[in-house]
C-alpha cells in the first residue's frame, strides 16, 4: 500500500517600517554649538509587524468517516474484517528482498496496517454484490482531505483474508494473480487469536 505522508506548512508574514539614519552633528571651527540633524519620524501609514499565527494543534490523523451510504450487505462483509489480522503473505510480483512482518486492524470502517514499521491509516468501502468482491482502500491526506483510493479486490476462506489492490488511478485488478511492473500488491492475512 502506498503510504501516504502528511506535510504542514506555516506562513510568516512579517513587516518592518525604515528609519532613515539621523546625520552626526558637525561642529564647526568657531564657538558657535553644532547644528543638530531634524530627527527621522516613523511615517503613520507605515503598519506594525504583524503576529505570528499561534500553532494551531495537530489534525486527527485519520479524519472521521465520510458520510457514504452502505448497504446491508457491505456491513455484514465488513463485520468479517473486525479485530486484528496477521500478514502471512505479501507479494508485488517480485522476488522480495527482505521478510515482510505486517499487521492490520479494523475497527468500524477504519484501518491501521503497519508493515516491516511503517503505518498506514485509512478507511475501507466494500462492495461485496461484485464478483470478485470490490473494496477500496481509501487514505485522506489530514491537511487537504483528498482521498487517494486503491482500487482492490478480496475473498475469506474461514479465519484467513485475501486481498489484491492496484495503485491510485489504475484500473482495479481482475484476480488474485500479481504480474511484475502492474503496480499490484497481493495481501494474505491470517486472523489474530485473541488469548484465553
């Protein structure tokens, strides 16, 4: 999954007002007193420096979800997600170079998978009267609020989940089957026991 990173930026604005620089007083050769330089006055159209903006606190790192209509059908699919998830297998269609180590948790339509450290959050949107079932991976940038959404596909087979997601903006995938250079990442995840 793509991750996705969230930047703030801040605006300074700043304003100063020039003085010019009052001239030495110069004496003169005879005993009469120096003539002092007229003193440089601020002009009153000139505005004070402004503020800086207080910090403003950080967004929620996963905004609420959007109000989209679900079906029946979608929250009894999405009831199957609930609780934490093991990854058992991950492929790109590429020879991995490293172990990969995942997790995913769903709670509601909300997400969090963490791979080999790196977090993810997001919110899912199901289809399941599609065939293969469709969901969505949807990630909202918290400063913008545009969503990147990765079209995939999914099935259960008992405790184990399997998922196969395209990158943003590429048409969502026709199976399970992962092709080297598509884009496409293939999930397996395997459902975490709770102990006692």
């Amino acid at each position: 999954m793509h991750r996705f990173f969230a930047i703030s930026t801040g605006v300074l604005l700043l304003a100063s007002a020039g003085c010019g620089r009052p001239a030495m007083p110069v004496a003169k050769a005879t005993s009469k007193p120096a003539v002092e330089a007229p003193k440089a006055t601020i002009p009153a159209d000139v505005p004070e420096p402004a503020k800086q903006p207080e910090p403003s606190k950080q967004p929620d790192p996963m905004p609420p979800s959007k109000e989209e209509p679900i079906s029946d059908a979608a929250k009894a699919e999405l009831e199957k997600f609930q609780g934490s998830w093991i990854l058992t297998e991950h492929s790109t269609g590429a020879p991995a170079k490293e172990p990969v180590v995942g997790k995913l948790v769903v709670t509601g339509d909300k997400y969090e998978f963490t791979i080999n450290g790196n977090k993810t959050l997001g919110r899912l949107r199901l289809d399941p009267g599609k065939a293969p079932k469709h969901i969505d991976a949807i990630i909202s940038d918290p400063q913008s609020g545009a969503d990147a959404v990765l079209p995939g596909i999914y099935e259960f087979d008992g405790d184990v989940q399997r998922s196969i997601f395209a990158q943003s903006g590429r048409p969502r995938p026709l199976d399970f089957t992962v092709r080297a250079g598509s884009g496409q990442q293939l999930f397996v995840f395997k459902k975490e026991k709770k102990e006692g």
